[in-house]
C-alpha cells in the first residue's frame, strides 16, 4: 500500500515537474522571439549610423539603459537618441528599441 502510495506521488511530481519545464521553455521561446524581432526591426534603421561616432560612443550608455529598464539615461545615449531621429524622421522606434539596436551594434 505504501509503496503504491509513493509511486503514485513521484509520478504526480514528474509530471508537474515537466509541466513546469514545458512552460518555461515556451515563456523563454516567446521572449526571444519578441526581442529578436525588437531587434531586427530597429537594426535596418541603424544599420546606416554604425560607422557614426556619436552612436558608437552611445554603446556603454545604451547598455546600462537596456538592463535598467530605462532608468539610467546616459548623455551620450540621448545624443544618439536624438541624432538617429534627426537622421530618420520617420522612423517610429522607442527608446528601448533604439537602445537595444546600438547596444547590439
């Protein structure tokens, strides 16, 4: 009877236990996909400014903007921020998006 017992509560646990798994593996795909696709809408639009120094000098800045949430605005960053839009008046990036982009440059 124990026995039964036990093996029934180790099956209930593997199975929770790859519910768990599965549904992480899906959260994590999903995050990925959506950053990846952040990124490459935002890549095509700095493509072009990888060569310019004041969005490479912005790459420290955009770094510490993307793992603060947005909370660390760096001087340099805004002057990107700034010059990217003066350059791409039409381009409708946030601030992360445009953050992410010159990071990953």
């Amino acid at each position: 009877m124990f026995r039964s017992r036990l093996l029934g509560a180790s099956l209930l646990l593997a199975l929770s236990c790859g519910a768990h798994a599965s549904s992480f593996v899906v959260t994590t795909d999903t995050l990925v996909r959506a950053t990846a696709a952040t990124s490459d809408a935002t890549s095509d639009a700095t493509a072009s400014l990888r060569d310019k120094k004041i969005v490479l000098q912005a790459r420290d800045d955009a770094a510490s903007f993307v793992a603060s949430n947005g909370s660390i605005r760096g001087a340099r960053l805004e002057s990107a921020f700034a010059y990217i839009r003066q350059q791409n008046p039409a381009l409708q990036a946030s601030d992360a998006q445009l953050a992410q982009a010159i990071a990953a440059i």
